[in-house]
C-alpha cells in the first residue's frame, strides 16, 4: 500500500502560490476528485492533471489572478454558452480568483469528459 502521508507533486505545486489561491486549487482539485472518482493525479506539462483510463481527463492551474481549468476543446465547446462569461480559448477557460468558482459547472464539464473516455 502506497504511504499516503507523503505529499505528491500536486500538493508540492499547491503550496507555491498564496493561501488564497491555494484554497482555490484545492477546491478545485475536490471538484474533480468527486466527479470522476476513478481518475487518478498526475502532473502533465507542469501543472495537475487527472487522467482516466491511460487519457488526460483535465487539467487545472494556478494564476496570479484566475485559476485555470483544461477541459480539452470538445470540454470547452460543449459548454460554450455556459462559459461564454468568462476568459476561455481553444481548449481552456479562466475562473477569476476574486469569483466564486462555478463548481456546478465544472462538475458537469468533468463528467462530461469522463463520458468522452469512458
């Protein structure tokens, strides 16, 4: 059994940004935790990752003013509307640090890409 008290790369990354954000981070990391329960943490190009079934699920990331959520494009497309009020790209979106995160939306966006891989 893996020694669970060890801190992994992700919360490494976590604990370089300010508490604020921190908080953030972690939420996020929580969000995607509960939406796809059998995903597992990796680190990929430098920021976290979930991964399903050997394929990138997510990814998220911190800022200075937003953290940043990788859904893939089909992730961000899907979700076009919903999105269309915050900072988003091909592929990526921009939740402001000084907003709520919109967990509701992030779940579904994150059980959306579950169902693309699975």
């Amino acid at each position: 059994m893996a020694d669970t008290s060890a801190e992994s790369p992700i919360d490494d990354y976590i604990a370089g940004f300010p508490p604020e954000t921190q908080g953030v981070l972690q939420r996020m990391r929580t969000i995607i935790s509960e939406s796809a329960p059998g995903a597992v943490e990796t680190m990929s190009y430098g920021i976290p990752a979930f991964d399903l079934q050997g394929k990138h699920l997510v990814h998220f990331g911190g800022f200075a003013k937003h953290v940043g959520f990788y859904p893939t494009p089909t992730g961000t497309e899907a979700f076009k509307e919903e999105l269309s009020r915050f900072k988003s790209g091909k592929g990526s979106v921009q939740f402001p640090l000084d907003q709520p995160l919109p967990e509701a939306l992030i779940r579904r966006m994150v059980e959306f890409r579950e169902g693309e891989i699975g």
